[in-house]
C-alpha cells in the first residue's frame, strides 16, 4: 500500500452526541469516537455505534475506542445484530463478518479518488516503537473518520458502514454490533435502538454578495450544525444543472470555504466563488450532508450577477460662495457614472477624519455641481463621496481646502520636554496651544542642534504628545527636538526652544590591549596595557587564568578605573604560567571584547644560590646615565633581566633590560633629574630557574 503521507488532509477535533432520540452529527464534536470512550483492557474491544433512519432504511456506523483497537478490529471483522417486532432476541445481519476490502481491491481505485485515500488510512501499518505512536495513530483515526464520511461507499469499503435494507415500517429496533470471534467478556457491546425516521432539517438561508467577477455567499450554520457533517455549495448557470463548488463539502466547523482551518469563535460560515464572468446570472444553493452520507434537500436558491466595481474618485473642481451659499463642483469619469447611485457632500473645519460631518445628500444627475447652505468656519475642507449601485461601494474625493483670510500665526508652543528609553523610543509632551483656530503641530528633529532640522510628521496633529524611534546602533548620542504650532490656514508659529536628548549606549566601547608584563621579584606580576580608545569607558576589568591548560576557568581579578593602565598582581606562586586578558566597560555597562590573552611564566627561584653579588650604581650628571655593574659567583646562568620603578611606586614597575650572561654591567639612560630610581636584577639559570632578585636604590 502507498504510504500515508501521499494525501494530506487537515481536520480538528470531532465528536458525536444524542440528543432528544434524535441522532446529532457534528463534527464539531467528533472528538467522542475516541476521548470520550472509557479505556479499556490492553487486549479488549470498546464499539460505539450510531444509527440513522430515512426511507424505510436504517444506516449503522460504529467507532472503536482508540485507534490500536481499531486496527485490530478490522482484521477480526463485525457482526451485526437486531432485534425487532414479535421476536425480541437479536439476530445476525451478516453471513460472513464485515471487514474492509483487501489492499489488492483498494489499489484497483484511482489514486487520487476518495475511495484509495480512505483505504491509505485503513491499511496503514502502525509502528508502536516510535515516541507517541499511539496518540499520532488516534489523529489517523480521526482522519480516517472524516475521510469516509464524505462518501457513504467509503465508510462500506472501510467495513464502518452498514446499511439494513430489510425493515418494516413503524417497527422499533435495537441494533448490536461486536468484533467478531472476540468473547463478550472482552468487548463491550455497542447497542442502539430507532424507530421513527429522523429529520432531515431544511437549510439557513443562503445570501450572496456579487462584486466584480466574484460573488461572496455566507450562511449561519448554528441552526443545523447538529445535524449535518458538511456543507455541499452548488452554483448553477442556468438554474437546473448544478454543480458542487469544491472537491469535499466544507465541514461545518464554521470553516471558511476558502481557508483550510475551521474558526469555532463565528457561527457564519463562508465561501467566496471567484472569476467568474461580469453581467452572467449565477444561482447558489447549500445542501447538508451527515456523517452516513446522507445529503439534506438543497435550500433556497440564490441567484444575481456581478458586475465591474466603482473604481474612479470624484474630483473637486471648485468651491465658491455666492449670495451667502456654498457652490461645489466636480468632476466624474463617463465610464463609471452608470455605477453611481447618489453623491454626499462631507465639510470639516480640520481634516481630521473624525471632524467631517454630511452636510447635503442627493441622487445622481447629470448636473455635477451641488449649492448648499454652510457656515463657513476659518478653514473648511470638502469632501465629496460618490455611492455606489453596490451599497459596500464608496469613492471619496481628495479634501478641497477653502479659506478665509487671516495670516496671524499660532502662539510658539511652550514646555517641551522628553525622555528616551533603552530601546530608543523617544517621549515628547508639551502644553496645548489655546487659539480657537487652532490646527496642530508639526515636530522637527536634528543630530546636530543646527539648522539642519527634519520635519517628522507631514500632517499636523492636535495632541500634546509625540513618539518617535531612534536608531541605536549610532556613534552620535545626540539628538535635538523643536515643535511649531500651525492655524486652520497653516500659518506657522516660530519653533519653539530645543531641547537635547541623549541616544541611548548599544555600542560596546573599544577593546583595550596588554602591551607587556614583568614578573617582579618572583613575588608579584606588573600588568601593563593600552587603554580603551573610546572616550565613554568608565572602567577596565582585569582577567586571569592559572595554568596553560585550556580547560582551566579565566576569572574576574580586578575592577580598575578608567585612569589605570598597571596593576600589580601580588598573588600569585613561583613556577606557575599565568595567562592575562582585559576588557573595558562603559558608562552605559557595556562590556568591549577582550583583550588578546599575554601569557607569563613565573620560574621556580633558587634561594639556596646567591648568584649576584657586589651589585653597585655609577651616576654621571654630564653623560645624562646610571650604570649598574655587578659581580656573579655561578658559572651556569643563561642571561641577566633587570626591572626599575621611579620614586618609589612599587604599582608601576617595569621590564626595562634583558643582557646577556657573558655582561655585567648596564647602563639606564632613561633618567631625569631630582628622581629616585630603585633596580631589580636577576639571573635566569640555563636550567630555568632563577636566582635571588637583587635591588639597589639610586638617587638621581
């Protein structure tokens, strides 16, 4: 058999109900074939069964509990039984059990008929092994159900379905069904009883829409929805022949025909029939279908003709005053007068949308041009709206501005301020200009407080309140804000005062860098960096990693202020690698990407070997020099590194000079008058180690 995902078919939930002796089938309550039945044993059978009479035949359908059982069902087979008239003990229908057609017989069907995706579902082979197989198997189950109940021979190939065609009239019988050669213990037994044939309701009433070249058809559902499945819509061209609209008859879920997804919160469903022909008469009607594929008798037909939609705007030629009265003309394309039933004449003395009101309404005429009585305001907008032959149908003109003279400007707008948040939305409020012919502000912004000031709002608006978003990701913070006030005639006030407001930070200041570290007398590390380039760093913190191993976790040393570029790191072990890094952190808390890691080696020190001795200082004034010289009494050191901090600050002590064994005397040519120089110096072994740090003290 094919597999299941060659046919796709979207459904929700379903169920059934009983109500009154009459069988109600919706599907909106389908979801009762499986959460509503009670769970029974792993190996056990529980079968719902309904029923449906018309026309002197009963029509069975039955469900199982979950869709395991159903699978296992369907190998078994059912039996049908009734009991009826004189003798009351059940008796069965069928001579061999009732089982769906083979999957050779589902395959002679045409793929893409009704009938082969029904059976897709039916020989589907569930695969337990996989997470939450059994809840998906139930979703098929659900599918299943839907599927065979758009045709009736689909729930009789599906063995679902069984039609009693041996009745008699007025007689009231009781129906059983059971999985066949399952005992009763392990199976509850599904039982139902009908007599009288049940109704078939008529159907709402149908109202279509037609516009141009589509036609709109809607019906509240809720009246029947109990008793139909779906919805089959008919059109028809010459109101005999009709033909259904959509492969499927829509679900009664208040699905809108066009959308695959049902909307339970309306109760009109919808469909709209689209390119059809302009001035061609179409005819609709709905018929109902139930879950036994019984379909109801079509409602009441509907029938009109679309035709092209009122597609020009009227124009407003002129507005003038005469003898007191207004006179208003205006223009109107040929091609669309015969689509106009009637013209509105709308005034407002602001042009905002909520201010205009109708002040004259008349049919069409030939004559366009409208006089009318109206007390003229400072300012006065027209509006002229042309009304359709459709009644949803409204073309309005542009607003035609008419004014009395006056060129006295509002007063300059007063007690602007605002505020800005982390997303950069920007607040303004100011006070409420009090002219009577008042119109609005406009509001003008600028990155440089200059004369370059951009207008935000092209039409002018009467609130004491303006938004605006700034883009963030800007190096320049600065923003600057001025409003003006404008009349009915848009006459302008002066700006008023500007007021400043700072972006808000999302840029991260610049990375500071290391630029060198020394090891101080085996007992302390210099760390020395470049600072941050970027002018908003408040302060820098400092990392530190013990150990070359990748693993080990960099932690948080020190916080420094924004003025240090050293720190003294006095905690620290002899023969022990140490890594750095830096980042700086601005005002706003942003943080810089680190600095590139500088590594350091601290060597285990010799204390038993005093390698350097007679360690002395020569000052010479005229040569502008201090040299250092020395005497060693090991025959083993690699080379000489020597380190110096001025007056006496033990925080910035620096590497200044590494010479090599075979010297013994150094020269610092780095010096100033009136400063105190204080020398450490220390042999490096060719073993790695290291001697006794050395120091001297020299004053300059």
């Amino acid at each position: 058999m094919r597999a299941l995902n060659e046919i796709i078919i979207r459904v929700p939930s379903y169920c059934m109900n009983k109500n009154y002796g009459r069988v109600i089938l919706s599907v909106l309550c389908l979801c009762f074939v499986l959460s509503g039945f009670a769970q029974t044993g792993k190996d056990n059978f529980e079968v719902k069964l309904i029923a449906f009479k018309v026309n002197n035949k009963v029509y069975l359908r039955w469900f199982l509990g979950n869709a395991t059982q159903w699978h296992s069902a369907n190998k078994l087979g059912f039996n049908i039984e009734r009991a009826g008239g004189i003798n009351g003990s059940f008796v069965k229908l069928n001579n061999e059990p009732i089982k769906p057609i083979s999957e050779t017989e589902a395959d002679k069907y045409d793929k893409k008929s009704s009938a082969y995706q029904t059976m897709l579902f039916v020989n589907h082979q569930p695969d337990y092994s996989q997470p939450d197989a059994e809840k998906s198997e139930d979703a098929l189950y659900t599918m299943f159900i839907v599927q065979s109940s758009y045709k009736r021979e689909n729930a009789i190939l599906a063995g679902s379905l069984f039609v009693d065609s041996t009745i008699v009239s007025g007689v009231k019988y009781t129906y059983r069904v059971s999985v066949a050669n399952v005992d009763a213990i392990k199976q509850k037994l599904a039982v139902y009883s009908v007599q009288e044939p049940n109704n078939m309701p008529v159907m709402p009433a149908l109202q279509v829409d037609f516009g141009n070249r589509v036609a709109n058809l809607k019906w509240d559902i809720k009246p029947v929805m109990g008793d139909y499945f779906a919805v089959i819509v008919e059109r028809s061209e010459d109101s005999v022949n009709f033909t259904p609209l959509t492969d499927h008859p829509l679900i009664s879920s208040l699905q809108d025909g066009n959308t695959k997804e049902p909307d339970p919160s309306k109760k009109i469903m919808r469909y709209q029939d689209k390119g059809l022909e302009n001035d061609q008469v179409y005819y609709y009607r709905i018929k109902g279908t139930n879950m036994f594929g019984i379909e109801s008798p079509p409602g009441a037909v509907v029938s009109g003709s679309c035709s092209n939609d009122l597609s020009a705007v009227p124009t407003i030629l002129t507005v003038d005053t005469l003898e007191k009265k207004f006179i208003l003309a205006w223009s109107m394309p040929d091609s669309v007068k015969k689509l106009v039933r009637g013209y509105e004449i709308w005034v407002s003395k602001t042009n905002l949308d909520s201010s205009y009101h109708k002040v004259l309404e008349f049919p069409v005429r030939t004559d366009l041009r409208a006089v009318f009585d109206y007390k003229p305001d400072p300012s006065n907008y027209f509006v002229i709206k042309a009304m359709g032959v459709k009644r949803d149908q409204v073309m309005e003109s542009a607003p035609y501005l008419y004014q009395l003279k006056d060129s006295i400007p509002p007063a300059v707008p007063k007690g602007l301020i605002g505020t800005v948040d982390n997303k950069g939305v920007v607040t303004l409020k100011w006070k409420m200009n009090t002219e009577p012919d008042f119109l609005g502000y406009r509001i003008f912004r600028s990155f440089t407080n200059r004369k370059s000031y951009a207008v935000l709002n092209g039409t002018p608006f009467a609130t004491t309140g303006f938004k605006d978003t700034l883009s963030l990701n800007q190096l320049n913070s600065n923003v600057y804000y001025r409003i003006v006030a404008l009349d009915n005639r848009f006459n302008e006030s002066a700006q008023s005062d500007s007021i400043h407001i700072n972006r808000p930070d999302t840029i991260p200041p610049a990375p500071a860098s290391i630029k060198n570290i020394a090891v101080v007398e085996n007992k302390s590390i210099q760390v020395n960096w470049a600072k941050s380039f970027s002018s908003d760093v408040k302060n820098y913190l400092l990392f530190r990693k013990d150990g070359t191993d990748s693993s080990s976790a960099w932690k948080q040393l020190v916080e420094l202020s924004n003025g240090d570029t050293s720190y003294l790191d006095k905690n620290i072990q002899g023969a022990t690698d140490y890594a750095y890094k830096i980042q700086a952190v601005d005002f706003g808390n942003l943080k810089s990407n680190f600095s590139a890691p500088f590594n350091v080696k601290v060597a285990k020190a010799d204390a038993k070997n005093k390698a350097i001795n007679n360690l002395n200082a020569y000052v010479s004034h005229d040569k502008q020099y201090i040299e250092l010289n020395w005497s060693v009494t090991k025959t083993d050191i690699q080379e000489y590194i020597i380190y110096r901090s001025v007056n006496n600050n033990d925080q910035d002590v620096s590497l200044i000079a590494t010479i090599p064994a075979d010297k013994k005397i150094f020269d610092d040519n780095d010096v100033k008058l009136n400063s105190v120089y204080t020398y450490y110096i220390k042999a490096i072994y060719k073993t790695a180690g290291y001697s006794n740090m050395e120091k001297i003290e020299v004053v300059y």
